[in-house]
C-alpha cells in the first residue's frame, strides 16, 4: 500500500486537488493507496510538548506511515521552499524507522514556472538524509492555477500523461523493492 501525502494543511489546496488525482491513478492500476492530508494532523501534534511526548491522537498517523510499502509526496512550493507544516510532521515521525529504507516518490507543484523544483528537491535531501528509497522520477506541475479543471483532473493531455507514467512507475518501484530478496 502506498501513502499519498498532500504536503500542505492549507483548505482547498490545488495540492489536495492533486493528490486526490495521483490516489486515484493508483487505484485504477490495481494498487491499494491511501491519502493523507496534513489538514487531518491533530491540533495537539502543535503543542510544545509533542517534541517530548506525541500526542495519542498522533499514533495512528505514525503508524500509518510505518505500515505502508512506499510514500507518494505531492507538494506545493511556499516561498522557495516545502510548507512548514510538511517539515514538523517529518521531525514528529519516529526516526529512523519511518522512513528508513522505504520508498519515496514526489510530485511538485506550483503557481510558478518551475512547478514546485525547490520544494521537491530540499525533500528529497531530507528523505535521503532519513535513508529513503528515492525514485527518480519526479513530476513538476507549473502553472497549476490553469492546469487543473474544475473537477480536479489535469487539463493538459501530456501532462497527465507524464504524472500517470511517473506514478505507476513508482507503484512497480515499490512492488521490486519489497520483492528484493533479504540480504
């Protein structure tokens, strides 16, 4: 199962829009994703006090994240940068085991021309850093403001076609690594 992470808690995010889209393009390939959308962390995750202790209301999501075969981050760009939001739900995860050698594929997007780069590539090192399994193709979405319709699906053809390809082939990088035999 893969965990599709909406990488912002921003109501009504195109990021949400996206993910919902990437979650669905999973399912239609016959493979089991669930979504995650940072809106949903606990309000008691914020507290000070989480950094010591996380809050019981945490532990699902942290369990979640432990049992799934791969994680799918589709993130938006916020000045030149991923959401904070993103990076304390990473540093609340349990390290190292969250993200150890699990694979990790991300998908950028952003009002701007370069679809959401700096934001994909400063996770990337922190995925890396936490010894994630990087797949290496990413999708970039510019312009997203005109790129989704009203229904949330993609308008360009082309592009659509590049995230569809991009997410089946991390859905088959999952399947290969969890397959790889135990050294």
């Amino acid at each position: 199962m893969i965990l599709v992470i909406a990488a912002t808690n921003r109501p009504g995010s195109n990021t949400l829009r996206v993910a919902r889209l990437v979650r669905a393009m999973l399912a239609d390939s016959g493979c089991e994703a669930e979504l995650l959308s940072l809106e949903e962390l606990p309000q008691s995750l914020f507290d000070p006090s989480s950094y010591a202790e996380k809050p019981a209301a945490f532990a699902a999501i942290q369990e979640k994240v432990l049992a799934m075969d791969g994680v799918l981050v589709v993130t938006p760009e916020y000045n030149g940068s991923f959401p904070g939001v993103m990076k304390y739900f990473l540093d609340m995860l349990r390290f190292p085991e969250s993200l150890y050698e699990k694979p990790a594929a991300f998908i950028g997007l952003a009002a701007g021309r370069w679809g959401g780069l700096r934001s994909v590539e400063q996770l990337e090192m922190i995925f890396q850093y936490r010894n994630a399994h990087l797949y290496g193709r990413r999708v970039l979405l510019p312009g997203i403001d005109s790129a989704l319709d009203s229904d949330g699906a993609l308008v360009d053809p082309e592009l659509a076609s590049r995230v569809r390809q991009a997410v089946h082939g991390f859905a088959l990088f999952c399947h290969r690594l969890a397959c790889e035999p135990e050294k």
